[in-house]
C-alpha cells in the first residue's frame, strides 16, 4: 500500500466534513420548521398574519428544497465535485439565513415589551442551533449566524430606548461567542477526523502488511513454525505439513518433540536460550522419504528480556546434498566400475598406514593388472572391454573383507589394500598369497559377454608393510615391481616385492 500524501489525507477529511454537514442538516431541517412554526405562532398577535404565513411558506419552501440537496447529495455525489456540493450547501444556507434574518427584522414586535425578548430567545435558539449543526463548515456557520444576529443587531440599533441599545451590544457578544464555539467545534472535528483517518491508514497498513506476511508464510517453499517454551507447535505453514507428514488438523495440538530428532530438538531449544542456531540434518517422519534439511531456530521476545517461544525455519537441501554428493563421488570413484579412483585409494591408504601405528600389523598392496587386456579390447571392440572391466570388478570384490580396499587406477590396473593381516610377516605373507591365488583362479574362469566367450588372466605384485612411516609412493611402486616380475612365463601369477631381488 502506498502511503497517503498530506493532499490525499486533506481531500478525504473534507469529504467526511461534508458527509457529517449534509447527514446532520435532516434534523437541523426539522427543528428549523418546528422553530419558525413557534416564530410565527408567537408573533402573529404583533405582526400581520398574511405577511407571517408567507414568510412561514418562504421557509418551508426553502427547507423543502434543501431536503431535497440531501437526496441528491446521497446519489448523485461522484458526479460533481466535493467543491460544487460546498458550494451548493452554502448558497441554500445563505438564503436560509436571509429568509431568518428578514423575519427577525421586519417582524420584530415595537412597543410591546414581552414580544421582543420572545423574538430574541427565538433567535438565540435558531443561531445556537446553526453553531452545532453546521460547525463542520465555519463559512456556512458564520454566514447562518451573522446574517440572523446582524439582522437583530440593527433591529435592536434603529430602536430609540437604551435598553435596545444594550441588547443590541449583548447581540454583538454574543455573536462573537457563538463565532467562537463554532470555530472551536470546527477544529474540535477536524483533529478528531485526522486522528481517524491516521488511524484508519495505519489499520489499512497494518492489514495489507500482516496480509502480505500471510501471503509469504503460506507460499513460501521453505516451512516456517512457531513454537513455545515447550516446543508446543503454535503455528506452522503448509510446506512444514508437507515436509514433515503431520497431519495439518493437529497444529494446536503437536509437540515438536515428535519430529525425534535429538539434533533439530537441541538447535529449538538452544535458540530459546542464546543467539540464532541452524544444523543441516537428516529427518525421516513417519513413511515419508528421508530428507536432509538446513533448520535455522531463532528467539521470539516479548521484551528486550522476556522470550516467549522460538521461530523456525526448516528448508528441504536433499537435493542439493545429493549435487553435492554426487559431484564428490565423481571426483572419488571410477565412473566405470564405481571403485574409488587412485584419489580416494591415496586418502585410504594414508588412513591405513596410520592404523598400523595404532594397531601393530601388516599391510598388503596388491597390484593387479589383467593379462593381454589390450588385445582383447582390440579384438571385441571397447564395450566389450568396459563390460569385461566391469565384471572383473564384480568378481574381485567377491575376495574383500569388510576392513579391505579396492580401486582402479587406470585402464586394466587395479589395487587391492588387504588391512589388520597378522604382525607375523610369514603368517601375513600366508593370508596374502591365499587371497592372490583365488583371485587369479577366478578371473581364469572364461567370461560370457554378448555371446562371446573371453579367457583371460591376471598377474599380481604383493607388497608387505609394518611400518606406518611408509611412503605411498614406495609402496605402490614396490607392488608394480613385483607385478612385472609376476608376468614372467616362470612365475606363479603372484609375487611378492623382495627388496634384495629387485
């Protein structure tokens, strides 16, 4: 909502003044009749009665057309201007107050002492009236009220008596008396308007905001709750229903406690008691899929001191930890087989070699490198040879214990990292070659791949470590030494790395 200008705010109070004049001047009508009904009726034993009942016809006339101003004020408003209805209440007063002003004078009673101080109280009546009922418009109530005190002043001023003379100056202040009032009833309205019409802006400010508030809280993708002291759940939007499974007929009645998750309770109830807190944390409700979310908890104070519940903003970052997730299994594993790529193998094996310092044993790195692989691919063609990859893989995870590591490093070359073999380097030898010699008599088993039978075979090169201070290097470059050796016609298909034969 755009904010009132001063002009705007102006316009809107005049309109209401006009309203307040015309929905007032029904009843001002009314009394206005009555009155000059008493005008007439108690001066007619001084004045000529044709000429009063013509004065009292003039009158009603005149009230009768000013009846009909309010009918055409009520439906034909927007058609004019709010200055062209001042205008128009204004004339129709100004002949009203002549109509009053020529009786008071013309028909004022001489030589007869009661009668003038009947015609005064009539006037004072008549002007006091006009102070209340046309106060919202100081023109229209000081021509109302000078054209009829006025006319009684030079009434009083052309009479010869001193007694005159004194009233006629009593007429004068008490004009300015009733000018006053109408100007302080005038002002009186005014500010009472203004203060309304602040008031009203600031409701309508208050409502587009709390509106537009509503609007964010329901649409927004991200599930926002308030909560007590208790964690009792207060108030919640549709995406926190959504994203947790709990029933939207339960807001009032929910404790948050339900969620069952000791990390979101702990970040609810630490931000009641210190500054904002978040986590990001898996949450799995009910039969709902799991979900990781990123909850941030904040305070809601009733004073500077005094907290009186939390609010808390939950957002679903599943899959944004799956992109994330996702990239980092790239960056780790081999797209082929899904191993852990020569990367991840490093990271592996330094936490290998770190384990042998707190656990004393041996370390086994084979290296395996599938015999004639080039040649094959060369001869079937490269999916042929992914698809021959991949079940070598499948069949060399068959030999790994849970603690054990396999990865591809590139082409046909493959690592096995056997952890926790015995700190009896002949025993741990034994557990190495066992494992080496069924893996070669499994991959000596003749694949099936898309009607094609393929034979192949796999060398092994075997180093053995105790010692954590190890270089990977070293060791990798050991087990490739033993590997070629394992090539030779001679050899057993394995071998282990012997630093006095290399």
């Amino acid at each position: 909502m755009i904010s009132m200008t001063e002009g705007t705010k102006q316009v809107r109070i005049e309109k209401e003044l006009s309203d307040i004049l015309y929905k007032d001047l029904r009843f001002s009508l009314i009394a206005s009749i009555y009155t000059a009904l008493l005008f007439v009726y108690g001066l007619s034993p001084t004045a000529p009665k044709n000429a009063l009942l013509a004065w009292l016809a003039v009158m009603i006339a005149v009230s009768f057309i000013r009846f009909n101003e309010i009918r055409k004020y009520t439906t034909d408003f927007s058609r004019r201007s709010l200055r062209h209805w001042q205008k128009r209440f204004r004339f129709f007063v100004t002949i009203a107050a002549a109509v009053w002003a020529f009786g008071v004078y013309y028909f004022f009673p001489e030589n007869r002492p009661l009668y003038p101080a009947y015609d005064i109280f009539i006037v004072a009546g008549v002007t006091a009236g006009g102070v209340n009922s046309l106060s919202t418009d100081r023109i229209s109530a000081g021509i109302f009220i000078g054209s009829i005190l006025m006319a009684l002043f030079f009434r009083l001023l052309s009479e010869t008596s001193e007694i005159y003379l004194l009233e006629a100056l009593l007429t004068l202040m008490f004009l300015a008396v009733l000018v006053f009032i109408a100007n302080r009833f005038y002002h009186n309205q005014r500010e009472t308007l203004e203060i309304r019409c602040h008031y009203k802006e600031a409701t309508e400010k208050l409502a587009e905001s709390e509106n537009r508030l509503q609007i964010i809280f329901d649409n927004t993708p991200a599930a926002v709750f308030y909560y007590d002291p208790d964690l009792n759940l207060i108030e919640a939007n549709q995406t926190f229903f959504k994203m947790t499974g709990l029933p939207r007929d339960t807001v009032h009645d929910a404790n948050l406690q339900a969620l069952r998750k000791p990390e979101i309770l702990s970040v609810l109830k630490k931000a009641l008691q210190k500054e904002p807190f978040e986590i990001e944390d898996e949450l799995q409700l009910r039969d709902n899929p799991p979900l990781w979310i990123h909850i941030k908890a904040a305070a809601v104070f009733k004073t500077k001191t005094d907290i009186i519940g939390g609010i808390g903003i939950m957002t679903d970052v599943t899959e944004h930890i799956q992109t994330l997730e996702a990239v980092r299994h790239r960056a780790n594993y081999d797209t082929l087989t899904d191993l852990p790529n020569r990367s991840l193998l490093l990271e592996k094996l330094k936490e290998s070699l770190k384990h042998l310092k707190r656990h004393p044993s041996h370390l086994a790195l084979m290296f395996l490198d599938l015999d004639n692989f080039k040649e094959t691919n060369d001869t079937y063609g490269h999916d042929i040879g992914d698809k021959l990859l991949i079940e070598l893989s499948r069949r060399l995870k068959k030999h790994l214990r849970a603690e054990d590591i396999l990865a591809r490093i590139g082409g046909d070359e493959f690592i096995l990292v056997m952890n926790a073999l015995p700190r009896d380097i002949k025993a741990a030898k034994a557990a190495a070659k066992t494992v080496a010699e069924k893996i070669i008599q499994n991959i000596a088993v003749p694949l099936h791949i898309n009607d094609t039978t393929i034979s192949t075979g796999i060398s092994i090169g075997i180093a053995l470590t105790s010692d954590h201070h190890t270089r990977l290097e070293s060791l990798l470059r050991n087990a490739d030494i033993a590997m070629y050796r394992a090539k030779r016609p001679d050899s057993e298909k394995f071998d282990f790395f012997d630093s006095e034969t290399s």
